[in-house]
C-alpha cells in the first residue's frame, strides 16, 4: 500500500503539533505549508494521523494519484472486523451474514440449519447476471458478472488488506453455466427439518453451487459502497461514477452535490445532466428543476428522446397537463420514427408503449 496523507500547518493547534511531529518521522515533502506524508504500510502512527485529519476539511488522501476521503480510510483501516472477514466485509454487510450461514450449515450437513431455499430462490432472481427460465432453472452470464465487477473494483482498493478482487473472480469462473435447484426448494409445503440422506447431499451440492453467488452478491453491493465512499471527485468522469453510486444508495444530497461537480468539471456531458435530472425528478420531486436539466440534456444531445419522456412526465406532475400531452406527442412521433429505421430495437418499443400508455391515461 502506498498512501499519501496531505494536511497544512495553518491554525497550528495541539492537534496539528501532533500531526507534524508523526509526519516528521517518516518520509515527506513540506512546501508552501503544506505536508505530503508518505506510508508504504499500515501501522498505528498512520491510524493516528489519519485520526487527527479526519475533520480537516483541507486535509486530503491520496492513493495511486485518487483522492479517497480521509475519514473513509480511517474507517477501514481501523475497522474491527479486519482479520476475519475472508475477503468479505462482515461490518457492512450484516444482512448477507445469514444467508452465508445458511450455506455454510448446507455444506456441512448440519441438519436443523439448512439455508432458507425459498429465501434463496428469492435472492436468485434478484441478481441482473442470472436469468430464471422457470422450474428453479438458472443461467449464469459469467462475462456480464465479470464486466460489473472490474467495472466496480476500478478504484483503488488497496487500503483494505484483506479483500481479494482476482478470488471473487475466480469464483465467476468456477460457476457452472446453467443449474437448477431441488424440487424441494420450489415447494411452498415442503418440510426441511428432515432430510432423507439423498436429499441432503442433493441441498448439500446445490450449496456448494450458489455460496459463489452470494459472494458475487456481496461483491456488487461492496463495490458501490466502495466507490460512494472511496471514489474520487477529481475529475468529471469518476465524480459522475460516485454520484451514480451514491444514487443507487438513497444519498440523494451527496449524489446531487457530486453530479454538479460532474458538470462543473465537464458541462458538455448530456447523459449526466439527465442523471442529475432523474435525481431532482425522484430523488427530490423538484419537477422544475428537473425539467431544466433535461432540457439541458437535449440541447447537448437532440437524440436523447428518454429526456424529452421524462419532461413530459415532469410536466404531467406539476399539473401542466396541456403542455405534458404536447411533449407526449412528440415523443411519440420521434420514437415511430426511430422504429422506422431500426423496427428491432426492442428498448425504443418498450419507451414507445409507456408514453401511449401515460397519454391514454392523461386524456382519460
């Protein structure tokens, strides 16, 4: 780990004397009042330090030339649950330790403790990279599985010393393409205290099958903390990835903040003045202001028709229904006409029958 902490000598308090003086015993830079201190390993003056920065708001972190907030580096490095979370975080993810449990107890045949199936089942058909074909039959799309997971592991993640990106990989690749659970897992009426001893090898098997989904369940939902806690606001594009994660989280104030500085850094970008408008439209229902970045999104991109739907839909919410049923009418003319072109594209159809749908409904 090569780590960074950067802080000013300004306003020298007992705190800053402090700082100075760890800073002065390892390898830094001071210039311009300013003190970049570099560790290559954790250890206690580095917890220290970084516990003396944590309400600085001129003191910053860099990891690999990405700015990571202080605070949120102080938390993992300090976290409690370090040694024992096997490359999976135990502390923020309470709500998987269960489900882990439950496979874990299916494996070793511990028989009053069999993983919920229905439970399981569930979960299953949540997940984006597996498809339900009915009868408990699943396929994996194990490049799609791996394209989220890079794609979320992107940010420098080295802080945390125990978890292993390549492992959660390995696991992908360790799944089989297609499975299906015992009929037992299906049936609502089913008694699971008792196994027959082919029964139990069959749930048993079936375990050892989807333990690597749950990891790869965990994984997703660890990245977009990661990235919404880690990611760094230094350049447009990162900033966006961090609102997007924050988003997905419910932290619509953080979101909206970094989706602005998104368009500081790059005002030209229409998909995230779209983004920022579906944050005002859901997130705050602040429909005027919503409308004003999708409008921006369309003078920057007059082929983004989504953001002319969720104008009209705007519109359609503050009452201004005459205006709304325009919009509607044009949107619906444009897509037509997109469909003349290209009469497969399946995502223009599905737009095309929500917004007949919302005109019908607006006349009714």
């Amino acid at each position: 780990m090569n780590l960074t902490v950067i802080f000013n000598e300004s306003r020298l308090t007992q705190e800053k004397k402090a700082a100075i003086e760890i800073a002065k015993k390892y390898e830094h830079v001071f210039r311009n009042g300013v003190y970049k201190v570099k560790f290559s390993k954790n250890c206690p003056d580095l917890l220290r330090l970084l516990e003396l920065c944590t309400n600085w708001k001129t003191a910053s972190v860099s990891i690999d030339n990405n700015d990571v907030g202080i605070s949120d580096v102080y938390d993992v490095l300090s976290c409690s649950a370090i040694n024992e979370c096997n490359s999976k975080c135990n502390k923020g993810f309470s709500q998987y330790i269960d489900v882990i449990r439950w496979i874990s107890n299916a494996i070793e045949g511990k028989e009053n403790e069999f993983l919920d199936p229905h439970f399981l089942l569930e979960e299953l058909l949540c997940l984006d990279s597996f498809e339900g074909h009915g009868e408990g039959t699943f396929t994996i799309d194990k490049k799609k599985l791996k394209k989220e997971i890079e794609r979320e592991y992107s940010i420098p993640i080295s802080i945390c010393q125990k978890f292993d990106k390549n492992r959660i990989l390995s696991q992908v690749d360790a799944l089989p393409d297609k499975f299906t659970l015992p009929e037992e897992y299906l049936d609502e009426n089913a008694e699971f205290n008792y196994f027959d001893k082919d029964t139990k090898e069959g749930l048993q098997a079936k375990a050892e099958i989807v333990a690597p989904i749950f990891a790869k369940a965990i994984a997703k939902e660890l990245g977009t903390v990661i990235i919404a806690n880690f990611g760094t606001e230094k350049n447009a594009k990162p900033c966006a990835v961090k609102a997007d994660a924050l988003y997905e989280l419910q932290r619509y104030e953080e979101s909206l903040e970094c989706y602005s500085k998104s368009l500081d850094l790059d005002p030209a970008n229409a998909e995230v003045w779209y983004k920022r408008g579906e944050l005002l439209e859901i997130g705050f229902e602040k429909y005027e202001e919503a409308i004003q970045s999708y409008e921006k999104a369309l003078k920057l991109n007059s082929n983004m028709f989504f953001a002319l739907q969720a104008k009209g839909v705007c519109l359609d919410s503050l009452g201004k229904y005459d205006e709304a049923i325009v919009t509607y009418k044009k949107v619906i003319g444009l897509y037509k006409k997109r469909l003349e072109q290209n009469p497969n594209d399946e995502e223009t159809k599905e737009n095309l029958q929500t917004v007949e749908e919302n005109l019908i409904a607006l006349k009714s």
